[in-house]
C-alpha cells in the first residue's frame, strides 16, 4: 500500500535556470514524511519522542517547475528499532505509479528522546501506522 501526498510548486521554488531548485525536493519529501507521521500515526512534534534525520540522498531524474502539482508517494524501506527509512517517489500530480519518477529519495530518521537525545524504539503508533498504511521493503 502506498501513500501520496501533494506538493504544489511556488513561483519561488524555481531558481535561475526555471525549474525546481534541488533543495525543494528534499523539502517535499521531508514535509510528506512529517505530515504522514503526524496526521496518520500521532507524531507530536513537542512530544517527549522525536524523530531525527539521520541520512537523506535524492536521485534527481527529471526537471519540474511552477505552476505544476507534484506528489510525493511514501513507502518504507526499513523499519528498524529504532528508526524508520523512508523510501520516497516524487511524481507529477495523478501519475498512475512510480514508472516516471521525477526524483527518487531516501530519508532515515532515528527517534529520540527530546532531552537526552539518545535513541528509543520506533514509537508503537509510528510502527503500527506503517506496518497498516504503508508498503516495507524490509522489516527489523
């Protein structure tokens, strides 16, 4: 199973050479993944456990720019104890499936305790949301 989220573009997330500046990518997956975490599985973003980026990379395959619509489809490649790493697809508004992609990304996030920042299993709401909602490549 997966799950889309839309992104549409800003006249300011296109720089100089007229399409999508790279740094917009990662924002679209970050804001997905953090959306999905906290409408889907109960993230608190003031809550006790926190969920730290600890790697992100993009594949950028494909330009895009303003006025277009964009989604980012989620699925999981790991679910670990301690982190989840987030397979990431982003596509253009209403792609039938991740055939055309226009950038492939990955990000891992670590879930820590807010004051001691030291890692803590992967909160039971996140893990049950992602077990239920979302396609896992691997499973720890």
């Amino acid at each position: 199973m997966t799950n889309r989220h839309s992104f549409p573009l800003r006249w300011n997330d296109n720089d100089q050479y007229g399409h999508m500046n790279n740094t917009v990518y990662y924002e679209a997956m970050d804001s997905a993944v953090n959306t999905w975490m906290m409408r889907r599985a109960g993230l608190d973003p003031a809550g006790d456990v926190i969920g730290l980026a600890r790697a992100s990379s993009c594949e950028f395959l494909a330009p895009a720019s303003f006025p277009e619509v964009l989604e980012v489809d989620i699925e999981v490649a790991r679910l670990g104890a301690t982190s989840v790493t987030w397979d990431l697809a982003i596509l253009r508004e209403g792609a039938p499936d991740r055939g055309a992609p226009l950038a492939l990304g990955r990000f891992t996030h670590v879930f820590v305790d807010r004051a001691g920042r030291r890692p803590v299993p992967v909160p039971a709401p996140i893990r049950a949301a992602v077990e239920a909602e979302l396609r896992i490549g691997e499973a720890v």
